[in-house]
C-alpha cells in the first residue's frame, strides 16, 4: 500500500525500541516505551512548510500523529510541528 500525506503531514516508520537490556535481560512488549524516533518515508505537498526529506531520522513529540499499519509495519503520520530534531 502507498501513503502520501496531504499539506505539512509527514509519513514516518516508527523505530522499535531494543528487546533486550545492556546487562542481557528481554523485555516484554508491554513493559516497553513507546519510542519517540523514527524515519520520513513521505512528505506532504506543503514545500514551504516541511523542512524534512525522505529518509531522514526524526523525533517526534510523544502523544503525536495518528499511527498506522503499513505492509505490517508500525508507521505514524504527524504534522511537521510536531517533529522536534532531526538525528544526525
């Protein structure tokens, strides 16, 4: 399936966060926090408001976008205000 964005929206794929500690303890899904970093897979068609380009790594404010499912990845579409940094 194909996702574009309208206006200053932004499509990114949600990182997974590690399942397992630096000491070697897993994780269970449910213990784990929602990660706050991901990468732009499409931008909207507001070119003055959108600073991002596809592929670059992102963070984004935690209670932000709405979150889909995308060929069975975890993806979210956000506004460009609520990308906070790009991770370089």
């Amino acid at each position: 399936m194909k996702i574009k964005p309208l206006g200053d929206r932004v499509l990114l794929m949600i990182e997974k966060e590690e399942e397992k500690t630096k000491g070697g303890l897993f994780i269970p899904e449910t213990a784990q926090e929602k990660t706050q970093t991901g990468v732009i897979k499409a931008v909207g068609d507001d070119t003055e408001a959108i600073t991002v380009k596809v592929g670059d790594k992102v963070m984004y404010d935690k209670y932000a976008g709405t979150n889909i499912k995308v060929d069975g990845a975890e993806h979210l579409i956000v506004k460009m205000q609520d990308l906070i940094a790009v991770v370089e």
